[in-house]
C-alpha cells in the first residue's frame, strides 16, 4: 500500500472539471500538478484527469531528482524520482516542466480554443495581441519532455504565468488552485472562438467490417477541411493516438480513415481517448477561420513522436 496520499480536495475537484471538459482535455491529454515544499504530486502518464476523484491518479516525485535529470539531459531518471516504489505508475511525460516551473499548482491543457490560435502564424499573432495584458510566454514546437522543457525554461520570467505552446496547448500557472482556475478562465474567454461552419448531418451509410460511422464526419463534406486533416498533424497527441495524418483508405498507422463525400470512420474496438482525438480535431476545425493556415509539426517531428518509448507506453494504457 502507498505511504503517500493526496488530500487536496479542491486541487482534486479542479483537476477533475478540467478532464470532463472536451473543450479543455481530450482522454488521456492533459496533466495538473501541486507542488509543497518536499515534493510534487503530478498526473500520472496514460491516466486521465476525468478520474482525479475516483482513482488515484497522482504520483509522488521528488522535485530536486526532476530537476537534475533536466540539466542533465536523462529523461530516463524520471522513474527513480518518484518518492513511493510501491507505485508503479509513471509520470507525466510532461513532469519535467511542471518540476521546473517555480510555481505551487501548473495545469497543461490542450484547450481547444488556444489550439485554435496555435495551429498557425496568423492564430499566435492574434493571442498575443488578445492575452496582451498577461504574463505570457509563446513557444515555439518542440518535441514534449525535456526538450520542451529546457525551452520554456529559456523563455521565461519570474512573472510568466502563461504559456502558449506551439501546435501543443496552453500552460496556465499560479500559487493557488483559484488564481491557476481564474487564470485559464480568462485565456479561455478571450481566445474563444465561434463555430464558423454547419455540420452535415445527413450522411450516408455505408457498411465497412470493423468499422463504424463518426459524429465528425462532416469534415469529409468539406473540401477545406479534408485538405488540411489529409496534410498531416498539428498537435501532438493527434499522433500518438489517430497517427500522422486521417488518409483516405484505411491503414495500419491509423484507426480512422476518411470517405469523400461519405464520412469519417473510426475502428469498432477504437479506445475512448482515440474517439475523444477525433472530437477534439473536429471542434477545432469547427471553428478554424478560414485565412488561418494551419502548419503541420511535419514528418520528422511525428516519428519522433511514433518511435518514443514514453508516448508508446502512454498509448498502451489507452486501452487501443
């Protein structure tokens, strides 16, 4: 049995709004952490925040060893940082910037809204000029761990409490559960965006073995929308759980393959953080304008992301 327990209730309750919010978190995307003076509770790797209530879904890390193994450049210490070895579960991929980040509570969103704007030039042109007024940080896509991390370490201040990653999400942090909540509450309000386009809901049936139809099939009745899910990926998890790009016959490298003019399918057995990716990428081209160009993390960045014991681990827990 774990010596270690979170009691934080109201650390727990929020962490928990934000994994039933499909506008904030998708499946297993996402992680919170709280920070005392010995150590950090952070989310565990493939788990997901909806559970923070009804599991145990925390791990306890040593802050010092996190930070270590970041100016040492050995992701692999990560294990040997959690302080309970009667937990088996992993940390965050992410655990490394919510170690460094010199602030109580961190939450890591993949806030659709901020994706959104994050996707391309014109979209981080724009939040900036929305979260003017803030203490933000932009930074530029990097493969997440400590390569992300060593990033937003050299694109900070004492006061940065807000950071829009590149083709990857939003970092909102604080000293109180309150100020981190109030903090996303506003970003939220202000990159909001309205859905710009009808959805489609006439389509048409089609029988395909172990396969089944999408509520996001809409996006194969638009020709804008086709091109841009067809030319690759625009954020991380779209590859670790539906792969680089939506093709348009079906493929090893993918659960979902899409029909001109008919739908999108979506394996039978697909997992529950699968279906949530698709939803996620359809909510964010429902509201894509449509002189936004989004830019693609590009084929060397998905296989980095395909070939990462970390993100095939993460992928494991998903159930797929």
């Amino acid at each position: 049995m774990s010596n270690f327990k979170l009691y934080d209730r109201e650390f727990l309750q929020f962490s928990n709004r934000l994994g039933n919010d499909p506008l904030q978190v998708q499946g297993a995307g996402g992680n919170t952490s709280i920070k005392n003076e010995n150590y950090m509770w952070v989310k565990a790797s493939g788990k997901e925040l909806s559970d923070s209530i009804s599991d145990n879904i925390f791990v306890p890390v040593n802050i010092n060893l996190i930070r270590d193994s970041v100016s040492t450049d050995n992701n692999q210490d990560i294990m040997k940082a959690v302080m309970d070895k009667n937990i088996k579960l992993r940390p965050s991929i992410e655990t490394t910037f919510h170690a460094c980040l010199n602030w109580s509570i961190v939450a890591h969103t993949h806030s659709v809204s901020t994706l959104v704007h994050a996707i391309s030039e014109k979209g981080i042109k724009i939040a900036k000029e929305k979260l003017n007024d803030m203490p933000l940080s932009v930074i530029k896509y990097i493969k997440p761990g400590i390569d992300l991390t060593k990033e937003i370490m050299d694109n900070l201040n004492p006061k940065t409490q807000v950071f829009i990653l590149k083709n990857h999400g939003l970092i909102c942090c604080g000293n109180s559960v309150k100020e981190v909540s109030n903090l996303i509450r506003k970003v939220e309000l202000r990159l909001k965006m309205p859905i710009i386009r009808k959805i489609n809901q006439l389509f048409e049936s089609e029988n395909i073995p172990n396969y089944k139809l999408c509520p996001e099939s809409w996006i194969a009745f638009d020709d804008h929308t086709i091109d841009i899910v067809s030319s690759g990926s625009y954020y991380p998890d779209h590859v670790v759980f539906l792969g680089p790009k939506i093709s348009f016959e079906p493929t090893r490298a993918s659960p979902v393959f899409l029909k001109k003019r008919i739908g999108i399918f979506i394996k039978s057995k697909a997992s529950k953080t699968q279906k949530s990716m698709l939803q996620c990428l359809s909510n964010i081209l429902l509201r894509l304008p449509l002189d936004w160009v989004p830019e693609p993390i590009g084929e060397k960045a998905e296989a980095e992301l395909l070939d990462w014991d970390a993100e095939k681990y993460r992928k494991s827990l998903s159930n797929e």
